[in-house]
C-alpha cells in the first residue's frame, strides 16, 4: 500500500519546515531513482550512477573492501560544516543507500527548491559512503567477507570497512554523523504497532550522559520525528539506547561527532521498502536543512525523551485469532523468510508458524478473526501436474474456492519468477493437517458453506 499525499499545510512549531517536508514527500516521484526498485541490488547498480554525478559532486575511493571493491566518498557543498552519513555496513540493510540515490537526483535537480540546496550548499559540505559494506551487499548479507559484523568492529578495526569509516570520520573531523540501518520488520513501538522509522542520538557511555554535541543530536533527532510521523502516526520509535561499546553510532558520538541512527522497519505490504526509501529521502534532506539554517537549536532537549521507544515484542505478519481446530481454540501467528537466488537478486517467501495459543498481547500486520469461521486444512489437488503449463491451464481461483490449496507440479516451476497465490510443490507434501511451530500449513476459513478466506504459505487470502 502507498502512503497517503499530505497537501494541507499543517500546524507546525517551527514555520517553513512543515512545507518543505510536504514538498518533499508529495514531489517524491519527480527525484526518485527509478532503476532500483527493490531491496536487492548490487555495488555495480549504485557504481554506475556515482559515475554519471554532475560537477557538483566530488567522488574520491577512500578505502577497498576485503575482495577488492572501491569504497567511495561522495561530496557536495563547501560550507563550514561537515555532515557525514553513511550506509549499509549491514550489506542486507539496503533502504537508506537507495534514499541517497534518491537525494543525489535532487541536489541535481533545478526547480522551486534551489534556494534550499543553495543554503544547504553554502552552510554544509555534505559526504556520504553509500554501501559500506559492499562484500556483504553482493551477498545479501549482513556481515563482511570474513563474517565480521561491521558494526561490532570500532574499537577493535579488524575490517578495512570499518577502518574505512573511522578514517573518513577523523580526517572530516565530522560534526554530524548519520548511521543508517534497517531494522526487522517486526520491530514494534511499544509491542503496539510496527517501528516503520527508528531514531535514535546513541549513548556514548553506560550512564547515557548528555553532553552538548550529543544534546545537539537529541534536538535533531527530534525534530526529524516532527517531521516525519504524520505520514506514519505512531509508527516512529526511538531505537534501544543501551551503550554498546563496540558498535560504530556509540563510539562516533563519543568521538566528537553528533550522531544520529536511522533504522527502517516494516510498513504495511511494503516489503521492498519502496514507501520506507521515500521517508528516508524526505528524513535526510530534512535534517541537512535543518543543520545547515540550525533549526534544531530551540527545540528543549528534553522533548526527545517524548518520543516512545521500540519495544521488545515483535509485530508478527499475520495472526489468526480464535482459531478453533483439532479440538482446541488457539490464535495462530505466522511469519515470512525469505529463500535467496542463488545470484542473491531474486528470493521467494516462504511462511511458517511462529506462535500459538494465546496471542492477544501480540499484534500483526495483517489479522483475521476466526472466531465465526470453520477452520480445515487446505486440500492437495488430486491430480499431479507434468509441468507449469498444466498448472496454467487451470482456474486457479475456483480452484481456490473448492478448497485446492496445493498443487504438485513436476517440473519446471520456478517460485523466484512465477509468483502463483497457491503453494506449489515438486512431490506430493506430507499431509499437514496439523497446526505445529515451524509449519506452514494451508488453511481455509468456511461461513455459511463457502469458503471466504484462504491461508496460503503464510499470506491470508480473500476469495
Ligand atoms: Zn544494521
């Protein structure tokens, strides 16, 4: 599902601000970059646009990752201040390096937002280290070539990686920094509702004191969150600001540089996070306006701790609740992984249960109330299928509506391409007419003899 367009002006404690963000939000589209589209793309798909950047930009390689790729700082501005923002030290964590594409299309861009790129222009000198962690990112994967997570590497720099970014860091001497990362999506604000956007001025020691630079971050942080949490109302978090000694965000604060975590989570069926890259792209040129016209600065560095917190239960994909079903009533959750292509480009999901029993302290993106349905297992069609062309010659929605949940097609189906609402197997599946963790059963939902909801490979379907 998309956000909603804002186009009423609303009320706004510092004026101008609200606007821009407005502006931001609604014109998305005209700056967004359009050959990345989801969560898996590689180092040679950002490479080749860091290539094509106009003179305004400086791009200079500051460090090699461990097989040999080029990490790249990428410079805008010449004001007095230095803004570093770096991404993907997670190679999985891919939403913010896509925002930054998105913003270098905007600074190159020529319409009624000059005079701001102007002042940002002139205030700030604006780098950025899009993919930190490219090795991991060919990989998907979170960790660097040797299986180091990047982010638990500050003190003892083990990785060129992390090396990398410590360098960049002292020879700016950065006066702000953000770390951007992507959380899971089941991370929850409160265990009430999913944590789309995580903020966070890290702590850079275990008392979590406040000092001046770091009480500069609080007031950006939260001006950040004003800005942002109308398009997703309680849906903004501040992320765990426990010190963690070895992690990069807390040891850049202590270094002397304003720091700031973004994380992004879940939203909704947004599971490329195209909707979460736009609110990426709003935040950052955000917060560059705001330290380049130093909005931040009256706002009390107390209303940070306003913001409510993630919490610590996680917000499942889908729950059933009030399932009744081998002789019991139980609410049923479900939850998604994802199974790479061997290219690491493509996945499929698969679903499993995650939960069961008494769920009614957890929340889920998508739920249905059982409680007036007759729950029964998913049937296997009767009939195995030679290849994918018999599969499409059947009416797969009636079949859907007689109760056929499974099919066996022999060969030739390919889940990364051929994205079919049933659950196709290459042998005929174990009858699974039992509800177990780890399970992926397929269930419908029967009222008044017709069946009116299928659960297919963890998704609820309406028929
Ligand atoms: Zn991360």
């Amino acid at each position: 599902m998309k956000l909603l367009q804002f186009s009423l002006a609303f009320f706004m404690a510092l004026p101008g601000m609200g606007q821009l963000n407005t502006e931001l939000f609604n014109d998305y589209e005209d700056y967004s970059e359009k050959s990345i589209t989801t969560r898996r793309f590689k180092y040679e798909d950002i490479m080749s646009l860091i290539d094509k950047l106009g003179n305004d930009f400086k791009v200079k390689q500051v460090g090699t990752s461990v097989e040999g790729r080029a990490i790249k700082l990428i410079t805008y501005g010449n004001g007095p201040v230095n803004v570093l923002m770096w991404s993907q030290m997670h190679g999985d964590e891919t939403t913010a390096t896509r925002a930054i594409m998105d913003v270098f299309l905007w600074l190159q861009a020529d319409d009624q937002f000059n005079d701001i790129r102007d002042k940002i222009k002139s205030s700030i000198t604006w780098h950025f280290i899009p993919m930190l962690n490219p090795d991991g990112a060919s990989r998907f994967t979170r960790r660097n070539h040797f299986g180091i997570d990047i982010n638990r590497d500050a003190l003892r720099l083990q990785t060129p990686e992390g090396r990398t970014l410590k360098r960049v860091r002292d020879s700016l001497q950065a006066d702000w920094g953000f770390n951007l990362h992507d959380q899971g999506r089941g991370t929850s604000v409160e265990d009430k509702k999913p944590a789309t956007i995580s903020l966070l001025a890290p702590a850079f020691d275990v008392s979590k004191s406040i000092n001046e630079k770091r009480g500069d971050a609080m007031q950006l942080t939260k001006l950040m969150f004003d800005q942002i949490t109308q398009y997703i109302p309680g849906q903004m978090a501040i992320y765990d600001d426990t010190f963690e000694p070895r992690a990069f965000g807390d040891n850049i604060q202590k270094w002397g540089t304003r720091t700031i975590l973004i994380e992004s989570g879940g939203y909704e069926d947004d599971y490329e996070k195209q909707e979460i890259r736009r609110l990426n792209f709003v935040l950052l040129i955000t917060a560059a306006n705001a330290i380049a016209n130093n909005n931040y600065e009256k706002i009390p560095v107390t209303d940070y701790n306003k913001i409510p917190s993630n919490g610590d239960g996680r917000i499942r994909e889908l729950i059933l609740r009030n399932v009744q079903y081998e002789g019991l009533l139980r609410d049923v959750a479900f939850d998604r992984s994802e199974v790479d292509s061997e290219d690491f480009r493509n996945y499929y999901a698969q679903g499993f249960v995650t939960d069961l029993g008494d769920l009614s302290t957890s929340q889920s993106f998508f739920t249905l109330d059982a409680k007036d349905y007759e729950v029964l297992p998913g049937k296997v069609y009767e009939k195995e299928l030679a290849d994918v062309n018999a599969l499409n010659a059947l009416d797969l929605e009636q079949s859907l509506k007689e109760g056929y949940t499974d099919f066996v097609v022999l060969t030739g189906y390919d889940p990364f391409t051929m994205k079919q609402r049933v659950h196709v197997h290459s042998k005929k599946p174990a009858t699974n007419e039992t509800l177990r963790m780890g399970g992926n059963p397929s269930l419908l939902f029967k009222r008044n003899g017709e069946i009116a909801y299928a659960v297919i490979n963890g998704c609820l379907i309406k028929l």
